[in-house]
C-alpha cells in the first residue's frame, strides 16, 4: 500500500508518520536532543541556529525536536514545544512575534489535549494583545504572558522557528523588511534571550545574515550555528531503502541494490538535499516515460516559487553569471572538471572576467555557489543541482535547449534498458515526448540511435507546435537538428508549399524519403520542382527514378505495402541509411502510432547493400533478429545474410544463412550459400552446381543465373558462358541492371566488343540510374580510346555524382586527370578525395606523392609516400612504395649535393650525401635512380676536377660498397678511359658498362 509523503509540509504529517519517516539528519537530531535534555528549567541556555538550503532537512528536524519533547521523558519532564509555522505573516514587529509564540504554546497545549489550559491561554492572549494594541504598552507584553504561562507549567519553552532570517526581517517596529542590522528591536530581542527563564531558540535559516556574522551586531556569537549540509551517501542509501519499504516498492529497492552506482548518480544530482532524494524517488516509482518528463517539469514547476525568488533577488549581473553557470557546458574535451573558471563564464556570457569574478565572490557568499581549486584554476558551479536545472529549463521555448536539464536527469534516474523500454510505452504530450526524445540523444556517450531520436523529437515538437499555433521556428529552430534532418523538414515543407509539379504527397515522400538519392540530389530535384519553368519535366523524370527503386527494392525483398511506410519515415528523418541500428526502430515505431515496424526494419535489413555492417553492428543485427523477427521467412533470413555478406561480414553471414535454411531450402538460400562458396570459401565448382541448383529451385528469379555468370567470368576461357548465363538473368527480368552491368564487364575485357561492352553498361544505366558502377566502368572502357577522353572523365564525374564515396571512381579520375599535364592539381584533389574515403588506400596516396614530387613540393611527397609506405606493410605494394621513397631520398640529397657545390660548401656536400646514405632503406635502388646518375653525377663530368673531388667524397662515405660498379662507371667517365672498364672482373664489368653508359649520355644533353 503506497503512503503519502509530503515533501513540502511536513507539518501534514503525524507525529508517528514523522518520526517513522524520520531517516536523515539522525546525526543532528541526536545531538540536539541531547543538548536540550541537559538544559535546565532555569538557568542560562545554549540557542542554535540550523542553516541549510530548502528542503535540507531544517523544517523536518524541528518538527522531530519537537516529537521528541512531547514524548521522551527526559525533555517532557521540564521542556514544552513551541512549533512555528514556516512562515509568520502576521509578524511585522518584535511585540507580534511574542504574541505568535503564545499562540504556539496555545497550539501545543492543545495538541497535548490540554484543552481548557490552551482556551484560557488564547483568551488571555487576545484580550492583552487587544489591551497592548489600545496603549503604549510594552513590547514585551507577549513575553510576560508567555513565560508566566511555561512558570505555571514548570516547563521551559523551546521555540522551534523555521525561517528565522524571516522573521529577523519583520521585527523592525517601523513594518518593512529590515534593511539595519544595528536595528534595536535585535538588541531587545537578544536581551529577552539571556534571562535564566528565557525560551530556548532552535532556528532554521538559508544564510548566516549579517546579525549573526558582525562582531559589532547583536547576535554575533550568540547563536551556535549547525550546517546542514549535504547529505552523506549512505544516508541517501538510507533514506531512498527506507522509502521503498514504506511505500511498498521493493523492485525499486532491488533495482537501487542491483546498480549501487545510480544512488551516487542520484546523490548528485540532488545535491544530497532530502527534499529533493524524496521527490526523485516518486518520480523512480513510476518509471522512464513521458509521464517522467511531465513529473520532472512538474518538480521543476514546484521549486519555481522559491527559486524565482532567489533568482530575482540578484544583482542583474550576478544573474548572468548564475545562468550562465547553468547553461554552460564545463569541458569540450579538457578532461576532468570541476566546473566553470571565471574566463570560461565570462566568454560565455560576453562579461568581462573581473566583474565575472566579482559577482562569483557574491554568490559564493550567498551559498549559491561552490569552488574548488582541485583541477588549476579556481572552478564554479552551482551548488544546487537541481537549482541549476531549474535555470536551464526555464524561459526557454527553445525544446532542445530546454532538454538539457531533462537529459541530466534521466541520465541520472534510469539505465540504459530501462530508457530503451521506454520508447516502447505509451505517448504523452507532444511537448514532453520531444523534450523526452531531445533529453536522451543528448545523453553522454554517443547513442547509437541519437539520430532517430532526433527525428522522434522533431516529429513531436512539429505536432506540437500545430497544437498549440506556435512557431516551428520559435520552438525548434533549424540549428538545433543536425544538417540533414533540418534539411529534410524544409525539403517537406517546401515541397508542400510548391504548385506546378503535380506530385501526389505519396510520391512526395518517395522523392524525400528516397533511399539511393543523396541529400544534394533532393535538394536539386526539389529546386527543379518549384521552378515553374522545370516543374513538370523535373516530375516526370523523378517519376522514372522512383519506379526503378521501387523495382529494385522488390526485388530485394521488400513488400508493396512496405514502401508508402517506408518512404514517409524516412521523409521525417528515420531508418537513416547505411548505418541503421536496431535501436533506431523504437522511434520510428512511437512516430508510427506504436504499429510495430519490425518485419518492415528486418526486411530493410536484407534489402541488398542499403545497411552497411561493422562488426557489432552485424553482431546486433543477427541477436535482434533472433528475438524479432523469428517469423520471418527463409527469403527474408537469406537476404540478410547477402546484405552480410557484402559488407565483408561472412561469418555473421553463415549464422543467418544458417537461419534461413533452418526455415526451409528456397532458391535464395541455394543463391546465398553459392555466393558463400564462391566469394568466401574459394570453391567455384561447388558454387557453380549450387547456382544451378538455385536456379532449378525457382526458375523466375534471375539472382542464381547472374551469380553463375560472376562466377564462370573469372576463367577467362569460358567468357561465352558466362555471356550466356548473363543473358538469361536478363531474359528473366529484363529490368534488372546488374546482369547488364556485368555483362559490360565481361565484354570489355574482349577488345573487338567494346561498342557492345558500351550499349550493356549504358543499358543499365538506364534501367537503374542511381548506380554508381556502371558510370565508372563505362568511364574506364571510353578511357582506353584517346579521343574519348572528356566522355570518360564525365562518366568519372557521373558515378562520382551518384556517389561520392566511389573510392574506385575517385582514382580513376585521378588518373585520368594525372595524365593531363595542365591539369595535375585536379589530379592531387581527386587523389585527396580517395585518401579522404579511406586514409589507409596506399595506392592513392602513394600516387599522390609521385604528383607532388612532379610539381616539385618534395617535402609534401615525401610524406605522402612514407604513408603510402607505412599503411602498406602487409601487402605487395610495400616494396614498391619503399622503392619509390628511396628514389625520393635520392633526390633531394643531391639537390641538396649540388646547391651546396654550387656555394662551394664541401661539408654541406658531404652532410647532403651522408643523409642519403642514412636515409634510404634499400641504397641499391637510391644510386641507381635518375637523381642520382642522371640528375647529380652527370653534370659534374662537365667539371672534371669538381668530379674527381665528389668521387672521392663518396670513396669516403663508403658508397662503393653499395654501388661499385657506379662509382668505376664514374671514376672511368672523370678520366676518359672507358676501356679500363673491360678489364673488370665480369659481374661488375656489364654493370659498370651500363652505368657509364648512362652517365655519358646524360652528360651530354
């Protein structure tokens, strides 16, 4: 049975539900209760004065002091409870407040059942209020009652005030709030309090106010202040266990036990304060759903009162400072932070840093703020957690940036699969499911569905803002989404506004939620659309686009009735492609009115190439599948396992071909396991008999015969088969680009059948014009004819269009263009481009390298090449690369070589030389290059002293026992003697011959 907690009043509460809900504070509690168990009926007395923030627990502990005094013996024996409520409204001078604590006592002795006692008290009170109010009687009328009363009673009052910085502010006589702290009426008040019968004074405050601080005012060192500070973690254990078992909520119990580490999180976010562990555990309770966003705007909506109040009660600076404290993020990737420097907020607020620092030093003093000096510079923030996300959260219409408090505060209340199960309950509020949706993509390590969250999240605020007749604009500006979703709602809402093209909101949706387009192609159809000039032209052909990718996703194993959905989801930004999680269904599900989405997700899945797998990824695509989609046919486990396949995840691939067989043998299991046994195992005449079997199996589908043609294509003696098994996939399904595309290849590779290879790749192009591939083989067959060069770089460009990350089109175009001699800095940005899609492509960046080394930037090649060398380590091309560093080295060595001749600096000559020798990896090859022969030591046979000089330098550095015969070559050149080469043993002789050949030759250009 669920008890009522009151986390504002707990006036409201029973003396017996108090004391029984009475976990924090014992400490505290202990302590005064002590202290006021050796106070004595007369005789002078210790006063207290609690400080804390709201809901620390002041309010609670006076009530329990108060419990106590009626109930324990030791106190009731000489002690009376004076209760106050938190607020005294009625006091406006010191004579109001004695009359208040004789009504206290009136409410006390009425409490104890002491009935007539508390009668004959409150009409002894209202006749001499009543008789102070006629005369000029004495302030201290109320008092005299009051302790001639307790002097009755042989019992000393004890008067609890909560709030008594409050009442300190009404007691002037003059009716305001004091603004002197030297007011006499505290002089008065101080003096009522240090008779041997004065009332003994527990008061609660949020501040030590000047009264209390001043060594010259009138209660410096009169009350002993007690902090109520923070609460410790194991009392928060405490408090959070003991609200559970009353509240009969032992899950939450097990759940707090099963993640200890969520009650520290909790513990910080409430900043240990007892109000506000007693809040969040109500909130706990009900669980992670849009309820929770409207209960936390709820308690945010709860402290408003109060920290509105102490908000406004701020300097205007000081409120800059303190909102930017709320809103600023500490961090951006500087590691371990405290919170904000004085720099960091004034930068953040336009403030300079010394007023920033000045109103730091005030709110500090004020308890607002804390500071540590743990990490550097002295760092700031809030020290009410739940104050700060009250700032964040407030005045902002802004959903996204109104979430950010949210987002700390799910962080902090529910795990990972509780905020999953979530996307899974029922809508609330279209205000509080984007605040929802916004609050859990921000959360702090990336999720692997923040995208679809977005577009969950815009989804609500748009319907929101229909609702209620705001602006989109206002609510969600278009900064506050990533790029591409911002995009995709104005390419939805412009198209709606345009007139002229005809196109039905169906077929709106297909051109927006298209899966082969990219964004920059919506972008220009969608601008071809609205111009009334291209309208309908810019239709029509978007109709053709959209019935081949309606095509080709049936038959890719898409139903008919799975496209409209499709298609207006991804038109509202979810399944976002290739990178699409299993998380991201829950979204788009919630979006869809909650009709599970889930055979549609796993049928996308399959759909060819459109999802691309890592390794995790396959991993939690095949666990999702498992547990989702076990009604799913053999076909639609086998197209899975193709799509795995393609994204070089072949045993993830086996596992759910495994699936599918386990369902039945169709002939898209057969074509899966051929494609295995060819691709990945390396067994084409198993492959082989099993595509035919494929094709037996289901003689309409022309998948098998296309996969026979790939596999018999590669021997080159059996080309007409392979032809032929392509043209019966064609004969199939006429429409299916692939079996053309490959075709054209197999053509190609025959030099009298080019112009038969050009009508197949064109061919497919037509039937499938978002595909890449074709373009770019047809660009490598125009490539080979000269006078065909600008078709070949369009169709580079073509394919490039289509898809930009083609890292195959990149580098065919860069070789193109690296051909051209004018045009070599095109050649360098498209060789980037390649290195850009995939940084460890040693070909492209090792071509890269040669073109800066042509243009003459040998610093650049040489990095270039030494990557190029690096990333390819483990592969052929190693050796190749290092070669060409060395070739490198050479060169710049003896450029080096010849600068320094040039001055005549024979020891810069010498250092150049000896660097080459350092530097090059394989030397042979380094003397052997044009640098060295042709471009260095040739030109020095025009200096024949010079030369004799350098050859004797490298006699020095110990090149002739790299390159012998080079150096005789050269020492036979110097002198003019080639014939003493012929009486050289026979291995150096003909080496010795070549070299002086080339030495010669060169010398003589």
């Amino acid at each position: 049975m669920s008890i009522a907690t009151h986390h504002y009043n707990p006036d409201w509460l029973s003396d017996d539900a108090l004391v029984a809900g009475f976990i924090a504070r014992q400490a505290e509690f202990r302590f005064l209760r002590d202290e006021l168990a050796r106070a004595p009926l007369e005789g002078s007395v210790q006063h207290y004065l609690l400080i804390g923030l709201r809901g620390a627990g002041k309010t609670t502990l006076l009530k329990r002091l108060a419990v106590a005094i009626r109930r324990d013996v030791d106190l009731a024996d000489h002690l009376i409870a004076l209760s106050f409520p938190e607020e005294l409204y009625q006091v406006k001078d010191l004579a109001d407040f004695w009359w208040a604590a004789c009504e206290a006592l009136v409410d006390e002795l009425d409490r104890q059942g002491r009935r007539a006692d508390a009668d004959a008290l409150m009409d002894r009170t209202d006749a001499a209020r009543a008789a102070a109010r006629r005369s000029d009687q004495p302030a201290d009328a109320g008092l005299a009652l009051l302790l001639d009363t307790c002097a009755r009673l042989q019992r000393r009052p004890v008067m609890l005030v909560d709030n008594l910085d409050m009442v300190f502010e009404r007691i002037d006589k003059r009716g305001r709030k004091l603004k002197d702290p030297h007011a006499a009426a505290y002089w008065a008040l101080r003096e009522a309090l240090s008779t041997t019968r004065s009332p003994i004074v527990i008061g609660g405050s949020v501040r030590l106010s000047e009264p209390f601080t001043d060594y010259d005012k009138a209660f410096y060192d009169f009350f002993v202040p007690k902090r109520l500070g923070r609460l410790e973690l194991a009392e928060v254990r405490r408090v959070l266990e003991h609200l559970a078992d009353r509240q009969g909520s032992p899950e939450i119990k097990a759940r707090l036990k099963a993640r200890p580490s969520r009650i520290e999180t909790l513990h910080d976010l409430t900043g240990g304060n007892p109000r506000a562990v007693g809040l969040i555990f109500t909130l706990l309770q009900q669980g992670p759903n849009s309820r929770a966003v409207e209960d936390f705007e709820r308690l945010m909506d709860l402290t408003t009162p109060y920290y509105k109040a102490r908000f406004e009660d701020l300097s205007e600076q000081a409120q800059v400072v303190m909102h930017a404290l709320a809103v600023r993020r500490p961090g951006d990737g500087s590691g371990l932070r405290f919170g904000h420097t004085a720099a960091e907020l004034g930068a953040h607020a336009g403030l300079p840093t010394n007023v920033v620092s000045a109103q730091l030093d005030v709110l500090e003093r004020e308890g607002l703020l804390e500071k540590s000096a743990a990490f550097g510079r002295t760092q700031y923030r809030i020290a009410e957690q739940l104050f700060r996300l009250w700032l964040q959260m407030r005045g902002n219409r802004r959903v996204r940036q109104s979430a950010l408090g949210l987002t700390e505060f799910l962080e902090a209340m529910y795990d990972e699969e509780e905020l999953t199960a979530t996307l899974q309950g029922a809508t609330g509020p279209a205000l509080a499911e984007a605040r929802l949706a916004f609050a859990m993509a921000d959360m702090r390590g990336r999720r692997a569905d923040r995208r679809s969250l977005e577009a969950w999240g815009a989804e609500c605020a748009t319907r929101y803002a229909d609702e209620s007749g705001a602006s989109l604009d206002d609510i969600l500006p278009a900064e506050d989404l990533p790029e591409d979703l911002a995009a995709l709602s104005a390419l939805r809402r412009r198209l709606a506004g345009c007139i002229g093209h005809g196109l039905s909101q169906a077929e709106q949706d297909a051109l927006v939620g298209a899966l082969d387009l990219r964004l920059e192609a919506k972008r220009a159809a969608v601008d071809a659309l609205c111009a009334s000039g291209t309208a309908v032209t810019e239709a029509e052909r978007m109709r053709t686009y959209q019935l081949a990718e309606r095509r080709k996703l049936l038959r890719y194993g898409l139903l008919e009735a799975d496209l409209p959905l499709l298609y207006g989801l991804r038109a509202r930004g979810f399944f976002p492609l290739p990178h699409l999680h299993p998380d991201d269904i829950a979204p788009a599900q919630r979006a869809n009115g909650g009709t599970s989405l889930d055979a549609l997700a796993w049928r996308l899945v399959g759909a060819w190439s459109y999802v691309k797998f890592a390794d995790e990824a396959a991993e939690g695509w095949l666990s999702w599948g498992r547990k989702h989609a076990t009604d799913a046919s053999a076909n639609a486990w086998a197209n899975v396992a193709g799509a795995l396949r393609r994204s070089d995840q072949p045993n993830a691939a086996r596992e759910a071909l495994t699936e599918a067989t386990q369902r039945g043998t169709t002939a898209r299991t057969e074509y899966e396991r051929a494609c295995l046994l060819a691709e990945v195992a390396g067994l084409p005449t198993e492959a082989e008999a099993t595509f035919h079997a494929a094709a037996t199996l289901d003689p309409s589908d022309p998948f098998p015969w296309n996969g026979l043609g790939n596999t018999i294509a590669e021997q080159s003696e059996r080309a007409n088969e392979a032809e032929a098994a392509y043209h019966k996939a064609i004969e199939i399904d006429p429409t299916y680009a692939a079996p053309w595309h490959n075709l054209g290849n197999l053509l190609a590779k025959q030099p009298e059948r080019t112009d038969e290879a050009e009508a197949a790749y064109r061919q497919a192009i037509e039937i499938d014009p978002a595909l890449a591939s074709p373009w770019s083989n047809l660009g490598s067959l125009l490539a080979g004819q000269p006078r065909r060069i600008n078709e070949a770089e369009a169709a580079y460009r073509k394919a490039i269009e289509i898809d930009p990350s083609d890292r195959g089109s990149w580098i065919n175009l860069a070789f193109l263009l690296a051909e051209q001699t004018k045009r070599t800095d095109e050649a360098v940005a498209a060789y980037q481009k390649v290195i850009e899609i995939d940084p460890n492509d040693s070909w492209a960046t090792g071509h890269l390298g040669l073109l800066q080394a042509e243009k003459g930037d040998l610093e650049a090649a040489e990095a270039s090449i030494k990557r190029a060398v690096t990333v390819s380590l483990e592969t052929e091309l190693h050796e190749f690369w290092q070669a060409q560093l060395d070739r490198l080295h050479a060169r710049r060595s003896t450029i080096a070589a010849t600068r320094a001749l040039s001055v005549g600096s024979f020891a810069d000559t010498r250092a150049a030389l000896d660097k080459l020798l350092a530097d090059a990896a394989d030397l042979p090859t380094a003397l052997a290059s044009q640098a060295f022969v042709e471009r260095f030591l040739a030109p020095l046979l025009a200096n024949p002293t010079q030369a004799a000089s350098v050859l004797g330098l490298l006699h020095g550095l110990g090149y002739d026992r790299h390159a012998r015969p080079l150096l005789l070559a050269f020492e036979a050149a110097i002198d003019g003697k080639p014939e003493l080469l012929d009486a050289l043993e026979p291995e150096t002789r003909n080496a010795a011959k070549r070299m002086y050949e080339r030495l010669t030759k060169a010398a003589k250009r």
